[in-house]
C-alpha cells in the first residue's frame, strides 16, 4: 500500500514506524525540516518537506497514486484541508484525519459536514481517545494499563508485580494447573525495560510489569491472583479542566449506577468556567492543582483517586506525588514524554496514560479493516494487540495451536469461538469464522500478516 503520513510529530512518527514496519510504501510530509530527516534516517519511508495542504507538496509525495492519506499535524484546519485537496485534486481513496477542536468535532457528530463538502472518511479525536483511556484506568484502578476486545467479554490488563504477589516465582505451566477454571492468560512481561513474551517455563518476579489477558467475568479473580484488589470509585478528583478532565467528569457525571462524585481543579479561569457551565453536579475550583491547601478543599484526604490531565507532563507528576503525600491511595497521571514513563515507579505513581499510544491505536484501528478488527499499541509502539477474524483461507485454519508457526514474539490470546471466550490450548483448533487475538512484539507484526495468510485489508 502506498500511504501518505501528514506530520512527524510523537504521533505521524509512530503511525509512520508502524506502517513502513509493515512493508508499506509510506511517505512522510512535514513543514520541519529537522523532522523530516529523522523519519528518513531512522524509518524507511519517504520524506517531503513542505506544508502537507499544498497540492504542489502533495504532489511531490505521491498523492497522484497514493491509497490512503493520514492527516495528523498539530492543526485542525491543516488535517481538514490536507484531506479536501486530497480528494478533490488526487482522488486519493481513503483520508484519515486528527482533529482537536471540540467545535469541529461537534459540527461533524450532528453532520452539518457532510462527506461531500469535508471529504473525511474517519476523525480522530486524540482528547476523546484519552478521556476514554482515563475512564478505563479509572474501573481498574490496579491496572497500568487496561483495553477491552472480543466485543467486551475479554480484558488485557496491565499489571505491576509487588513483593506480596502471591504466585511470584513460579512457572506459569504451574499456573494453569494450580487455576484451571480461570480465564487468564499471561501474554507479556517487561523486565528491566525489556518487554517480550513469556513461555510456560517463565517465573514472574516482583518488579515485573505484565499483560494478562482474561475474561471480563474473571477479571476480580484475576487481579486477586496477581495481588490486587479492585475497588470501585466514589470521589475522583480532577486536575485539569480542558478537553479531556471535562469529558471525563462528564461521562462519570452521565453515570447512572454506581455514581461518583467529582471534582474539578483548573488554574485558568476561563476554562474554569467553561467546565463549570458545562457540568451538572461537578464542582469545579479555580487554582493550582499543585496547591497542597486547594487540594485538602477538593477533598483530597477523602478521594478515591486522583486524575491528573493537564496539558504539562510535570505538572501531572507532581500533582500526581503531592496527591499521594496528602493521603490519596490513587494516582492516575497523563504523561506525553515516553522519556518521564520509567519515573512512574520512584514516584509510586500508580497508572499512566500515553496519549501518543492512545491516538496511534485509534489510528490503526481504521486504517487496518477486512480480517483485522481492533488494534491496540502497547508502550512506546513496543508491541500490538491485535483482533482478527480467521478466514477460510488463512494459513490456521482447521490447524490445533501447537501446529501453528508462531514467531518467538508473538501468543495467541483469548479466542472468541461463536459467541464464547476461551484461553487457548495447545489442542485449541482454529475454526474459520473465530475471532482471535494475537499480543505481538512490532517487529513480529508482519508475521501476524503472513498467518492470516492474505495480506492485511486496510479498506
């Protein structure tokens, strides 16, 4: 596939990463120079430099016989017109664009722009993508990381293991004899910053982070397995009023059972007040959220958790630490910089969202259709999580798991066989029409290709 990768921004860097990785010919366009030469240096792609709008820079891409442009500059009116003149000029067949601006994103829900005045096959919302990861970590609260598949019957969770990890030191064959009615799979573990996946005769250590794999009617037993303990949210404290602290409050606000209560802290007034106009039952205080005396007002002793999301990596951090010192048990922190991620531990820390792997696996979930139904990026584009249809055609079927030719870097997970979830054996056999997934290193990505046996569809 010939693609087109508007932006080598954190966020057009991975998506380019991914799909050149892939065996795509992909071509990057940025206005920055320095950005340019990095992505063609390091990735195997294309580079032009020029604004990604300009029918003559488009041009010099390949928009004359390119399948699919990905709009994802920093800004909207850019990605907006990037697309139109991708369509009207070059006919390019599929345009994906990021948009942040709650206003365009609105006019576009309610369809007063239509496909044929705003040629734009699929929006992604970077703040609403993160607001939604939040709310996730937040129903998990134990979790670092946390995603549904298999249409919500199966969880990946990430996990970090303490001292007090009951099953620590013990190979995870022995696991599946000492658990054999639980759902839960063991599909990754990083160690000392090294992710891969583990074979039966692998130990978990504490210290170790994991992805596990289970049933979401299993999920309590799970994490009580692995050392936690899941606790349902009340009193959540916000910091950080914009985009995503406002979709977030809103959407525990719109909670029916179990309902929380919410407050908000934002140091600009005016967005302060644009989220206090917005929202019912939430209260919303104007100031710093590094404030030790505005977060006692907020509550903070009482709170539940805490959800930082502002729009500075150290702020969050901070905020995040000085929430635990006043006796929050939770903390929840946005972070951008893949760099401040190793700090989660040292400042306990106890979940983060990356909103650059929260938009990339948005991103691949549209641009990878056909067989390929979901998509989810694991770290700093470490590792995929993928769901797939099995076609008849596909190099698994009727085989029994241990016939297939999986790489090193890549496990089966949960299986969705006619509606019903099961944890894969070895004796598993792989039907046509089953809906599986895969946890693969991205240098295995491609491998996942080849045993679907035809090509991955992207339209």
């Amino acid at each position: 596939m010939k693609i087109i990768v508007c932006g080598a921004g954190q966020v057009g860097w991975q998506i380019a990463r991914h799909l050149s990785g892939e065996r795509n010919d992909v071509t990057v366009v940025d206005s920055n120079e320095d950005l340019v030469r990095r992505a063609t240096d390091i990735l195997d792609v294309r580079g032009v430099t020029g604004f990604a709008s300009y029918p003559d820079v488009l041009e010099r891409a390949g928009a004359d016989d390119a399948d699919m442009i990905i709009a994802a500059t920093h800004a909207d009116e850019v990605n907006m017109v990037t697309c139109q003149v991708a369509h009207s000029i070059f006919g390019v067949r599929r345009k994906i664009a990021r948009l942040r601006s709650r206003s365009y994103l609105d006019a576009i829900v309610s369809d007063l722009y239509r496909r044929e005045h705003l040629p734009i096959d699929v929006v992604i919302s970077p703040e609403q993508a993160v607001a939604e990861a939040a709310l996730q970590r937040l129903s998990a609260p134990v979790t670092f990381d946390i995603d549904s598949f298999l249409d919500g019957k199966a969880q990946l969770m990430g996990l970090q293991l303490e001292a007090d990890c009951p099953v620590l030191n013990t190979p995870l064959r022995q696991l599946t004899d000492l658990f054999s009615t639980l759902r839960a799979q063991v599909v990754g573990v990083r160690r000392e910053d090294t992710l891969f996946t583990p074979g039966a005769q692998d130990q978990l250590f504490a210290g170790d982070q994991i992805y596990v794999f289970c049933h979401t009617d299993d999920m309590d037993r799970t994490l009580e397995i692995f050392g936690k303990a899941r606790t349902r949210q009340r009193r959540v404290v916000v910091v950080g009023g914009g985009n995503i602290g406002l979709a977030v409050a809103q959407a525990l606000e719109a909670r029916v059972e179990h309902r929380v209560r919410v407050k908000v802290i934002e140091k600009s007034r005016p967005v302060a007040e644009r989220a206090a106009e917005a929202l019912e039952r939430t209260i919303v205080l104007n100031g710093d959220g590094l404030d030790a005396d505005l977060l006692a007002e907020a509550g903070i002793n009482k709170a539940d958790a805490i959800l930082c999301v502002t729009d500075d990596d150290k702020t969050n951090l901070l905020a995040s630490v000085r929430a635990k010192s006043l006796g929050c048990p939770m903390a929840i922190s946005l972070v951008n910089d893949p760099a401040l991620i190793p700090l989660m531990g040292p400042l306990s820390i106890d979940a983060y969202i990356n909103p650059r792997a929260t938009t990339v696996s948005s991103i691949l979930r549209h641009v990878r259709h056909g067989r390929v139904r979901d998509v989810y990026s694991i770290g700093d584009g470490e590792a995929e999580v993928l769901e797939a249809v099995v076609l008849k055609t596909a190099q698994m079927t009727g085989k029994q798991v241990r016939d297939i030719d999986f790489p090193e870097g890549v496990l089966m997970g949960p299986v969705s066989k006619r509606g019903k979830i099961i944890i894969p054996t070895a004796d598993t056999r792989v039907e046509e029409g089953d809906i599986v997934t895969f946890f693969a290193l991205s240098s295995e990505v491609p491998q996942i290709e080849r045993l679907l046996q035809v090509s991955i569809d992207y339209f």
